[in-house]
C-alpha cells in the first residue's frame, strides 16, 4: 500500500520538484563533461567507438537521478557523437551506414540499462522499505507483548487480594445473616472471578506470542480434562445445562493437558456466551483418528462470513459485539493451544441462529499404552 | 481437630494477603502469626509450636522453594503455598521439596481451608495412630487392608488397593504422580503415567458413582491425583 502510494506520488525518475530539474541539468553537465573528456583525450589517443563512453553519464544519471535524466543523457550523448566524433565532426551528418548502426545501438543499449538500473534501484528501496517495516511492526508487537504481560502482572497481584477478600466476606457469619449483603459479597466475588479469567486470557495470548509454549506432553484421560474445564467456572455455566457424554472405552491421548483444558474452556466459554441461558451445551467424546471432542450450542451460530474470519486475533463478530463482552481471543488461543499440543480445532455451524459445532481433536499416537504388561498385579 | 485452637503462621509480603488471611483463619477458630519475609517467618517458626505454615513463594529475601527447603530439614509441619505461577512443573517440584498442597494465587478461602485442614487432619491422624480414612462414601482401613463402599466390602486388585492407600494417606490432599508410580510400581516406572491413568480409570469404575464425573478420586492436570473433596462440595462445606 505504501509502496503504491510512493509510486503513484513520485514516479520513478519523472519527479517534478526542484530536484528533478537539478537532476535533469547534471544529467546535462555529465553528459557535457564527457564530451569535453573524450576531446581532450582525442587528442593524445584514437578512441575509434565512442558510444561505450557515453554510457558512464547514462548509467549515471540512471542510477542517481532517475529515468527522465537518464533518457535526456542518453539522447544528448547521441547528438553529441554525432555531432563532434562521427565525419564530418561539427555536422549532424552522418556519412557511413555503420555509423547509423552504431548510434542506433547506442541508443537501444543507453535505453535499455537505464531502464533496468532504475527498476533494479527502486526495487531494492522497495525491499529495504518492506524490512524497516517489518522491523518496526516487529519492535512494535514485542513492546505490545511485553505491556500485555506485565500490567496483567501488576493486576493480578491487587485481584488476589480482592477475590480472597470477598470469598472471606461472602462466607462470614455476619455477613450470612443479611441477604443483601451476602448477594453484594457474591457479585464482588464472581465479578473478581470473572476479570481474574480475562486476566489470565491475556496472559494466555501474550505467551502465545511471545516466549513460546513449551508444551509438557503425558498421557492423558480425556474425562479429566472436560471434567478440568467445566470445574474451572461453575459460576460461568450455571445458567446452561451442560451435557456430557463420553464412552468409557475412549482411549487416553497424548497431548498437554492443561494446555487442551485451556483450549476447552474457551469453547466452552464461547458456547454459554454465545447462546440464550437455559439452552443446552453438548459435550461428546468421540474414537475415531485420536480422540474428538465436539461442544455444541444452540446459541448465535455463524454466517460463513464470520467462519471464515474466525482465527483472526481479536475478531468479534459484529452482530454479537454489542451484547456480549469479550476481547476475541477465545477461539485463537483456543487453536494455538491445540496444535502446540499436536491437536487441531474444525468450527462448523449450519449459519446465523442454528448454533455452532466445535470439534477439538486430540492426537493418540499408535505406540499406546497397552494395559498388558501390567494389568496382572 | 486438635483441641487447642490451631495455630497458623501466614508468611508473605503483601501486607493485604496477609489481612484477608487472618480474617479467614481467625473465622474458623485459627489463632493466627504472620511473617512478612522469609527470615522472620523461619524464626516465627522455630519459637513457637504451629500446627500449619501458609507459605508465599515469591518472598523479597529468599525464593519461597529454598524456605521450603530450610524448614523441612528440622520440621514436619504441614505446609501449604501459595503459588502465584500456574505451571504445573513448578507445583510438582514444590510438592516433591515437601510442601503438602499448593494454591494459585488468585484462590478463594474456602479452596485454602480445604487443602489446609486436610493437612492437618493427616498430621493428627498419623500422631493419634489412626488407622481409618473416610473420604465420600468410601472407607479405608489401613491395618486390615479393608476397602468399604457404602458400608458394603470392596474387591480390589494389590495394585488398586496400594493405589488408593497411598492416596487415601494424602487425603484432601495432592498426590504427584511421581510419588504414586514409585510407591505403586516402584523407581524404574516413574515416567509411565499411563499405568497410572488406566489403574485409576479401573478404580473409578469401582469406586465413583460416574466414572466420568468422579467426586472421590481426583485428578489434578498435570499434577498428580486427589482423594477428597471437590472444590464444588469444599466450599459447600464451608457455607
């Protein structure tokens, strides 16, 4: 875009200002200076083809002032050699027909390399302009990080006051004894809770970009993992009803599993947000190329538009934004947790209104363990 | 419990933990100490008898795993600590060095008085010589090597009853899989979780009204396993 946007200001070598003037009277004076150069010389030495000389000030001009310059070089020189060297000298002439061939080609190849001179520069301005940019989004993005990281710091150390404060409170007899105090304790209590968990989903993307996960792969008892997931906000799902269904012979996979509870929660954090309380959330574990887990809502499903969008970084969908909160990096994490863990996250839904249909699948690699060994005790 | 009021010593720096602390301990008969670094919470702990240490980690004077360290090589003292970084290496690390649970900072009271009195329930067991653990529905008893189910006789594999007796020793409390594997197969298969999770998987077809949805053997991700109460019925308790 700004590369564009240069081209369109300043095409190369046709800028107007005073230092496209500037450059078209040095193009001249080069040009000039050659011809008075090759007069002198002339003198001690037969130069014979003086069309290869001429090319200095052509290249010149194209490397430092650009195409305009560099055509106007090119067509005095041709003058001027037709003029001062070729017989009869001081004519414009032209007797011999190789002669004609000679400046032809002169022209053809002063044409030709200052094209390619000036391409060749603007290019590498491009790419240098392209590296600075990257470099400075880079630079930009770490600081980001780095901010991310440290106020997420700084506000967990007050929130655990807080929130172990309020679960005091919210248990304390005196407190107990008067309802509406014990429904203010609570509200301080889940309000606590609910901002420690955006904390912790900032803090989640900040190590995603940043230093790198290091997942801690074991085998792992799928059940647990839901089981980890739905424990960690009751509060959360209290107005949903949560089915589960796993198969008792579903096998364990190998992933890391509080990274995959992470991933989970996500969804189904986005699953109870998503959809109207009261409205089922289905959680079915299935065999079948590892193991998959899919979570089903009724909820807002999604046009194929917002699917498509889906992995971006702080995407919302827009008809939801207005009623929901969120920081949109629910399903982002969620994906980048899963594939460090070897696993991989599909977001189906039949369009807007029918829910959604997520599908986590968990990677169990054929060297499984084999109960054989050491079921005899 | 004991029958004096047990006494609890808070070690951490921010002064507000330390205030929220007292009010929940003081609320459930504690008589509380506080310690504001690592110094003075290791002399706190050498003049006076305590019954429980809460333990920050991240301390101004000294690393909260090199407190750990200095009290455990005179004292047995449940301790739980506080840990403010949620990675499960860490956790496994602290319990190894001798700390009996651990909590993440931010955590709710009840979840701390849970892990908290389990520790010292132990600690009272094994003074008393108390032979029987009751957790949920099920009943272990250690000299018979007798499992009860709502009052009804267990059958259980050597295997399985190791398993459940080296965590019903812990109860309330976690149990890393670490120490499970060497107590249960010994030190050559510390690495292999999976005879870990298809033991418990088996014993939770024997012992959990929903194998799926367990409420006496749990797990802690990454960590290891838990018998006792969930978070759920903890703070139900304490309500």
């Amino acid at each position: 875009m700004q590369a564009l946007k240069q081209a369109i200001l300043h095409p190369a070598g046709f800028s107007l200002g005073p230092s496209g003037f500037k450059g078209y009277a040095l193009a001249l004076a080069a040009v000039g200076a050659t011809t008075a150069g090759i007069a002198a010389l002339n003198h001690f030495v037969d130069l014979g083809h003086v069309g290869a000389i001429y090319l200095v000030p052509v290249l010149i001009a194209a490397m430092r002032w650009g195409l305009g310059p560099a055509l106007l070089a090119s067509g005095t020189s041709t003058v001027a050699s037709a003029f001062f060297f070729y017989p009869p000298t001081y004519s414009f002439q032209i007797q011999k027909w190789e002669q004609i061939v000679d400046l032809t080609l002169f022209t053809i190849v002063a044409l030709v390399t200052s094209h390619l001179v000036v391409s060749i520069k603007s290019h590498a301005e491009m790419a240098e302009r392209a590296t600075n940019e990257a470099r400075m989004r880079a630079e930009s993005e770490h600081l980001r990080e780095a901010l991310i990281g440290s106020v997420s710091h700084e506000l967990r150390t007050p929130l655990a006051s807080i929130l172990g404060a309020t679960t005091v409170l919210s248990t304390a007899p005196a407190v107990l004894a008067e309802p509406r105090l014990a429904a203010l304790a609570h509200v301080a209590r889940d309000e606590a809770e609910r901002l420690d968990n955006d904390i912790q989903n900032l803090l989640d993307a900040s190590r995603i970009s940043s230093e790198g996960l290091r997942p801690r792969f074991e085998w792992a008892e799928p059940a647990d993992i839901v089981n980890a997931a739905l424990d960690r906000h009751r509060t959360r799902l209290a107005g949903h009803a949560v089915e589960v269904e796993l198969p008792a012979d579903l096998p364990l996979a190998y992933v890391d599993p509080v990274l995959v509870r992470q991933a989970l929660w996500q969804i189904i954090d986005n699953a109870a947000k998503y959809s109207p309380a009261g409205a089922s959330i289905r959680i079915v574990g299935r065999r079948g190329d590892g193991v998959a887990l899919t979570v089903s809502d009724r909820g807002a499903g999604l046009s194929p538009a917002e699917q498509a969008r889906l992995g971006e970084r702080f995407f919302r969908g827009g008809r939801t934004a207005a009623i929901t909160t969120g920081s949109g990096l629910g399903i982002w994490i969620a994906s980048a947790f899963l594939r460090v863990s070897g696993g991989s996250l599909e977001v189906a839904s039949e369009g807007e209104g029918c829910g959604t249909t997520v599908t986590l699948r968990l990677p169990v690699p054929p060297r499984g363990p084999e109960s054989g060994d050491l079921a005899h005790d | 419990m004991t029958e004096h009021a047990p006494v609890v010593l808070v070690v951490d720096d921010d002064v507000q933990i330390r205030r929220f602390l007292r009010a929940g301990f003081e609320l459930e008969g504690f008589v509380v100490r506080e310690a504001a670094d690592a110094a003075a919470g290791l002399r706190a702990a050498t003049l006076q008898p305590l019954d429980l240490v809460i333990l920050d980690l991240a301390l101004p004077d000294l690393d909260g795993s090199d407190v750990l360290e200095q009290l455990r090589a005179w004292s047995a003292v449940p301790v739980i600590v506080l840990s403010v970084r949620s990675s499960e290496a860490e956790k496994v690390r602290l319990l190894e060095a001798g700390a009996d649970d651990y909590v993440v900072k931010p955590f709710g009271m009840a979840e701390l008085l849970a892990r908290a009195r389990a520790a010292l329930r132990r600690h009272t067991r094994g003074a008393a010589g108390e032979s029987i653990v009751k957790v949920d529905r099920l009943q272990i008893d250690f000299t018979t090597r007798t499992v009860l189910l709502d009052d009804a006789r267990l059958t259980l594999t050597p295997k399985e009853y190791r398993l459940l007796h080296v965590l019903a020793q812990h109860a309330g409390n976690v149990v890393t899989h670490q120490h499970l594997l060497q107590q249960v197969w010994g030190q050559p298969h510390m690495q292999d979780t999976h005879y870990l999770r298809i033991f418990v998987r088996k014993l939770r077809q024997k012992i959990e009204a929903d194998p799926n949805r367990p409420r006496i053997l749990l797990t802690e991700l990454g960590v290891g396993y838990r018998l006792g109460l969930t978070t759920e019925a903890a703070e139900k308790a304490a309500v």
